[in-house]
C-alpha cells in the first residue's frame, strides 16, 4: 500500500486567489490533512490538561506538524506554489480566444 501513497502526482489543488494550496484531490492529500487534523487534535487534548509542560510539547508538536504538512502541500500541488489573482494560468493574456487585440470601436 505505501507504493501507493509515494506515486507521483498531485495530492492538492492550487488556491485560485494568494499563495499556497488549497483543498486535496487526491486521496493521499485527504489522508495527511487527516492525519495532521489527529495531530492537532491530540494536541489540543493535550493542553486541556492545564499542566505547562504539556503546552510547551503540545505547540512544538503542532508547530513541527504544520511545517511538515506544509512541505509536502508544497510539493505535491498541482503548478506549485505561486501568487495567483484568479486568472486561469491557461488563458492567454488580452482575451479569452487568443490571438490580436482590436482597438475600441472596431469590429
């Protein structure tokens, strides 16, 4: 099954608008934000505990978690992390068919 989870392809979709990914498309991708969502999770019950010991761990835990999570979102979305402003990295720039602009007016 882990010769399955290690293919190669994209495990996350790019956020239409900023920087980052956005939600999972694959199954791998569902599977780490589940595992990071237990991580925290567990973390959380953790400090519920009151005791500072287990506040300490339990930040540097998910600190440690969001770091690796976000390296692999980083790696395995879909065109990379890169500013987008809603545009479709697709369409040509001036237009939606391509080809030259005309000036106002002319048709």
């Amino acid at each position: 099954m882990l010769h399955k989870f290690l293919e190669p392809g994209d495990w996350f979709a790019p956020k239409k608008y900023g920087y980052g990914s956005g939600l999972p498309i694959a199954w791998q991708g569902w599977v780490v934000m589940g595992a990071y969502m237990l991580v925290v999770l567990g973390a959380l019950l953790a400090i519920g505990t009151g005791d500072s010991v287990a506040i300490i761990a339990s930040t540097a835990v998910v600190l440690g978690a969001t770091v690796v999570l976000m390296l692999i979102a980083r790696k395995r979305t879909r065109g990379g992390w890169k500013w987008r402003s809603g545009e479709d990295d697709d369409t040509p720039r001036g237009g939606s068919r391509g080809g030259r602009q005309r000036p106002k007016g002319q048709r």
